[in-house]
C-alpha cells in the first residue's frame, strides 16, 4: 500500500481499523510477514521438492485417471487415484500456494495416507491468480466438486460419499464448499479463512481482492445453516496468524452448532501438517478414516 496524504491517507486509516480484528496493530512490514510461510520454515523448498518426487512416483504408478477435464480452462483438471474397492468413499483435496501458485501434479502425494484407508483420491487442479479472480477460483472448485459427484459411480466412488480437504489456500477452498449438498464431511488442513487480512497484505498484488469480493469469500463470515461435520486441523509450530485462523473459525463453526473439530498437531509447522495426511500413519489421515466409518461390507473389493 503506498503512503502519502488526502486519499491515500484515509485508505490508511481504513485497514488500520479493518487490522483491528487481528487484536493488534500490524505494520505493513509485521502483515507480510505474518503470513509468509516460505520464509517462516527455512527447509520449505526441501518439502516441496520432495512432495513432488513423491507425486510422480505415485502418478507413474496409477496413471489411468489423470487430467480429467471437469472444466473448459487448462489448469480445470483433476488426477483421480482409485482404492481397490468399488462403491468406497472419495476424498476431493485442493493444493495450497495463496490461490496464485503451485499445481496438483505436485501434491499427488496426498493421495497416499487415504489411499491406506480405503478412500478414492481426487487432485484437482483450479486456475491460479492473477489469471483468475477469487470469485472465479471459487466458482470453479464448486464445478470441480459437482462434476466428480455426477461422474464417481462411473469412477467407482460411491456419490453419497463426497469428502472435501485442502492444505493453506485449499483448506479455504474446502471450507467454502461445506455449503454443498453432495459433501459427507471436510478437513481444513492450515486454511485460510478470513481473507481481510490477506487482502491487506503483500498477497493481494495478485490476488487484486477488493472489501466486498474478500467478505463474500471468507468462510469465517458465511457460515453455512448446515452442513457436515468439518475438520479444522493447524499445527502448533505454525505462523501465529496461521493459528488464529483456524481457532477462529473453529469456534465460530461450533458457535453456529455445525458439527466439527478442532485438531492441533504438536510439532508440526506448515508444510509438517500436511504429511499427517500424507503419512497411512498420520493423525489426519486417521482423523479422516473415522469420520467416514468403519468399511462397509458392501465396499466390494475390486
């Protein structure tokens, strides 16, 4: 935001209150940072290199459903993993980089800890800011959605069984498809859910979110009348904004009497998080396996 006097500094005035909500003040230099995780964990680009040495082992391994179309953009895509079970539930995951990087050949990975728990696994890919706006990203993870329910009996899902997950940006995404009938259940994973202050931030350069456009996209103020249970999980090493976020949310979620819980992971810092997914092991991919319920005995094996 530049400085300088007359308008500018009535624009000032404005997101000093507006950072009220945060219960501090923040300087401009104090918000960026805040929610830069890259420079907040120092080995970040040692995961994200290995995530996607992972993906492409998993894709060379199960290829047969890759790059489904469920839109007419280049990145409307999604990598869909089967469990060798017909009729098993599916799980929709939506990969993170502040809605402006990162694709989902690199988070195939994920796949692997549901896989474990007899879950189908979607990837699905969405066009990236500044090429898309918010409204359009989130307009075009609801089409994802929607076209995996009408095609899952086709893929061996079964479409009463739509789960939804993402990780930072993607948990956003998640939490603003819990409005959707098809979905049986969600995990934020590190989600974003009160854009204001990403709109006040370094982000924004590309992400071009105005007041209305940021309010009509944070899940923290559209709650849904009802909805499924939702899972909320953040890791205690995280940024603190990052924290904040989802304990936030998730009071609001459960002041609203949705069904849902909160997960803290001990020891884990925003890219650690999301190996508990990853992992068969991991407390999230566990956490997700009991949500949807024992197998069930007409889980046909395939």
């Amino acid at each position: 935001m530049a400085d300088g006097d007359g308008e500018n500094e009535a624009e000032s005035a404005e997101e000093l209150e507006l950072l009220k909500r945060l219960d501090r003040i923040m300087d401009q230099q104090t918000l960026d940072a805040a929610y830069n995780n890259s420079a907040a964990v120092a080995d970040s680009d040692r995961y994200l290199a290995d995530w996607l040495r992972r993906s492409e082992a998993l894709r060379a391994r199960v290829p047969d459903h890759l790059d489904l179309a469920y839109g007419d953009a280049p990145r409307a895509r999604l990598d869909f993993f089967p469990v060798n079970r017909t009729g098993a539930p599916t799980l929709l995951f939506f990969h993170g980089g502040y809605w402006q990087r990162n694709a989902k050949e690199g988070f195939s990975f994920v796949a692997e800890g549901p896989l474990a728990h007899g879950f189908h696994v979607a990837v699905a890919g969405y066009t990236l800011a500044p090429e898309a706006t918010m409204d359009g990203i989130v307009r075009e993870t609801r089409t994802a959605l929607r076209w995996l329910h009408q095609h899952l009996a086709t893929l061996g899902g079964d479409p009463a069984r739509l789960y939804v997950s993402g990780w930072s940006a993607g948990g956003h995404l998640a939490a603003m498809l819990m409005d959707e009938a098809p979905v049986a259940g969600g995990l934020a994973i590190s989600g974003l859910f009160d854009l204001e202050p990403i709109r006040l931030s370094y982000l924004n350069e590309k992400l071009g979110l105005d007041a209305e456009q940021a309010r009509r996209n944070s899940p923290l103020l559209n709650l849904p009348t009802r909805a499924a249970k939702f899972i909320i999980a953040y890791g205690s090493e995280e940024l603190p904004e990052l924290k904040r976020q989802s304990r936030e949310f998730g009071a609001a979620w459960s002041a609203r009497g949705l069904p849902g819980e909160i997960i803290k992971l001990a020891d884990c810092h925003h890219y650690a998080v999301l190996e508990q997914l990853a992992q068969p092991e991991g407390l999230l991919a566990k956490a997700l396996a009991h949500s949807r319920g024992p197998i069930r005995a007409d889980d046909d094996a395939a």
